[in-house]
C-alpha cells in the first residue's frame, strides 16, 4: 500500500473553513475504489496547519492522481495556502491500520 502524509500551511483567515474548502475533494477521495483511508486533522502547536492521513493499494495510487477530482481539490485549497505543502510518501506493506504492539489495551 501507498502511504502519503502531508502537511498543508493554511491561512490564518481561511483556517476554520478549510474543512469545508477541501469537502468535496476529500468525499470524491473517499469514494475512490483502491481508497483505504483519507483523514484530515488539524494540528494541536498550530491551528493554521492541516494534516492529511491517506492510503491506497498498489493499485489505487495512480488512478487517485488520474483521477478528475485530484486537479480540481488541488486548485480549490490553492488560494488558502501560505505555501507549498511538504510532503511523506512509501510504499509500505500491509493492507492498513495494525494494532500498536507498545500499547495494547
């Protein structure tokens, strides 16, 4: 599977509605058939920072970049952004989330 995290510097005045910016994207991503997970969060050191959680199987990255959705979330949040976003992607194995073997409960 592909994992990507990535952080987006968002303006201070678009920084409560930045969820709502990146809805239709994000629902569009979701939907997507080699989707695993697409989860955003917003940081707790700086509320105008957004963190995006995403996976895909190997065969479903390529198609998500392919996809008519991708160009057009990328033009949506580009107005709101301080900068260019930084980046994490690997291929890994796995099929998902896995327990945490230092903390089980």
């Amino acid at each position: 599977m592909y994992v990507i995290v990535v952080k987006y510097a968002v303006k201070p005045e678009s920084a409560e509605i930045f969820p709502e910016v990146v809805r239709e994207f994000t629902e569009a991503t979701r939907a997507e058939d080699g989707n695993l997970f697409f989860e955003w969060s917003r940081s707790l050191e700086d509320p105008c920072e957004y963190v995006l959680v995403e996976a895909f199987t190997d065969e479903g990255a390529a198609p998500h970049v392919n996809s008519d959705h991708f160009p057009r979330g990328l033009e949506a949040m580009r107005p709101h952004l301080v900068s260019t976003p930084r980046i994490i992607s690997r291929q890994v194995e796995g099929e998902g989330w896995d327990e945490m073997g230092e903390l089980k409960i």
